[in-house]
C-alpha cells in the first residue's frame, strides 16, 4: 500500500511539471500575439474613383470676383442666398404653422433673424372687426429665432370662418410685421 501512495504522488507532481511550463508557455504566445496585432499597420484605404473632396476644397465667391479670392468650404451650410437676414434692419419670417388641433389653435413662427435680446411676439387675430390679441417672448436658435408659440383655445375664443392674422415682432431696436390667414372650422 505504501508502494501506491508514493506513485500517485509523483505522478501528480509529474503532471505539474509538465502542465506548469505549458501554461507559462501559452500566456507568453498569447502575449506575444497581442503585441503583434497592435503593432500591425491598419489596412490602407481603398481607393474610390469620383470621389468628392472634403473640407478642403475651395470655391470662387461670385464671377465678379478675383481667380485669386476664393472661400474654403466649411461645416455649417450656408443658410440663405443672398444678404444676411441679420443685418437687415426690419425682423423677417413667415408662419410655420397655424391650424386648428383638438380644439386648440396652434400658431407656430419662424424669425430668420438670430435675435440677440429677448423679445415679444404678438399676434392679432381679426374677423369681422372682432380683434383677439396675444403675446409670447422669443427664442433664440442657433442662427435663427422663433416665437415660443401660440396653443389658443378655439371655444371662447373664435368663431368659425377665415381669421386674418397680423404678428408682431419685436426684440431690441428691430420690429418685423408677419401676416397670415387661418381658418376655424
């Protein structure tokens, strides 16, 4: 019986022996494997035919202008052809939205203009000599405004028929008039 115990013994040391260097072995190789693929150079691009050009491209301003005068593209698309609404002296824009939702008129503005100081938004609604007015402040978008929004309760308020509307714009030194129709069902 002693016989027995003392070769399970070495065997089980036996097997350490060969088990311990494979392991050490195997993290060394996968180490070693890591190390390459990080050091691998990623894969070159394809190369694409008609491709366009990226940001550095530039060109001419106007055919009025120099070869020698050019603008380089940049990010943020050019808003509006022509002037700049902000340096025009009167606020501009158009109504977005005015229509008749589950009993509540939804007037929604677009301002072109980025407005710098806050500001009032007032419509009038006309029919027939009847006049109903409110008000609502600004908001300033990145490169534009708006007015906050008009959610006006139909019952009450309007009739049904063809309402004119007239808003008001006002921030700072600028005023700009908007006009529009809605119809009340």
């Amino acid at each position: 019986m002693a016989k027995t115990k003392y070769f399970q013994k070495h065997k089980i040391y036996r097997k350490l022996m060969l088990f311990i260097p494979v392991l050490i072995l195997g993290a060394a190789a996968g180490f070693f494997a890591v190390k390459a693929l990080k050091l691998t150079p990623a894969p070159a691009p394809e190369k694409c035919i008609n491709c366009e050009k990226k940001i550095t491209k530039t060109v001419k301003k106007s055919e009025k202008d120099s070869a020698d005068d050019k603008i380089p593209f940049s990010k943020t698309p050019i808003q509006n052809e022509g002037e700049d609404p902000n340096s025009s002296p009167k606020i501009t824009g158009s109504i977005s939205r005015a229509q008749v939702v589950n009993g509540v008129l939804t007037v929604r503005v677009a301002i072109d203009q980025f407005l710098q100081s806050a500001g009032t938004c007032t419509i009038v609604l006309t029919k027939n000599g009847v006049a109903k007015t409110f008000s609502v402040p600004t908001i300033a978008n990145p490169s534009s405004s708006s007015c906050e929004g008009f959610d006006l309760p139909v019952e009450g308020n309007f009739t049904s028929g063809l309402w004119s509307i007239n808003l008001t714009v006002q921030a700072g030194d600028k005023t700009g008039i908007i006009t529009g129709e809605v119809q009340i069902l």
